[in-house]
C-alpha cells in the first residue's frame, strides 16, 4: 500500500498525533474538574478528602489545573519528555487508585501512551525540537 519511504513519512506523524490527541484530553477533563469541580468529587479516594487538609473539592481544582497546565505544555511541545511523564505517572497513579475496572483500565492505557510521548521525545513540531536547533 505504501512504499518504505512513504511510510517513513507518514510515521514520523505518529508522535505529534499522540501527543496532539493526548493534550486535548488532559485538557478537556482539566477544564471539566475546573468548571465543575463537585462532579468529580466522587472520585477522590477517602484519603484524599484529608490530605493536606484541602477537601475533595479543592484537591479536584488543583488537579483540574495541574491537567491544564501539563496539556498545554504538551500541546506546545514545550519539556515534552519532563512532562509526558509526570502526566503518565499521575495517570498510572490514578489507575491504581481507581483498581481494576473499565476506568481504572482506561487510565491504565492512557498512562501508558503518555508514556510513550516521554520516550519519543519532541516530535518534529514541537517547541522543544525548534528551540534546540536555534
């Protein structure tokens, strides 16, 4: 279907489309925490309601930032390694957290591609790749 060098090309696209569809999901559930912080509050673990006495609500705010925080910089392509893998070990976290269900799968899988955006490195497009040729 594809030559060698054709599929060269269109491989070097893969990383910069994970790391694209990662960012807009870190982004659309930080928004979501943010604007609606009481309907994750479910999700906070027992502990989580007394950890550094914040509450669920305030601890689903801080993570809600944190997720929009590390999906714009993953977006820009900015400490792309640094911060594909902090997201992928607050993913894996997560997973834990959640055990061994269909979310706690999901972010299982999730944490696992961030992941791999931290091995790839800065893609082609990234701000990382065009600040180190400059």
């Amino acid at each position: 279907m594809f030559s060698m060098n054709q599929q060269s090309k269109t491989a070097e696209y893969a990383p910069v489309l994970l790391r694209f569809g990662l960012s807009f999901l870190f982004l659309w559930f930080g928004i979501s925490q943010i604007t609606s912080p009481d309907s994750w509050t479910v999700w906070v673990p027992e502990w989580g309601n007394t950890i550094f006495g914040l509450g669920a609500v305030k601890l689903v705010l801080f993570n809600g930032w944190f997720e929009i925080a590390g999906g714009i910089l993953l977006a820009l392509g900015l400490w792309t390694r640094w911060v594909a893998l902090l997201l992928s070990l607050h993913l894996f976290f997560i997973a834990y957290e959640v055990g061994y269900n269909d979310i706690g799968v999901r972010d299982f899988v999730l944490a696992v591609s961030t992941l791999a955006v931290s091995l790839f490195g800065p893609d082609k497009f990234s701000l990382d790749n065009k600040l180190r040729r400059e």
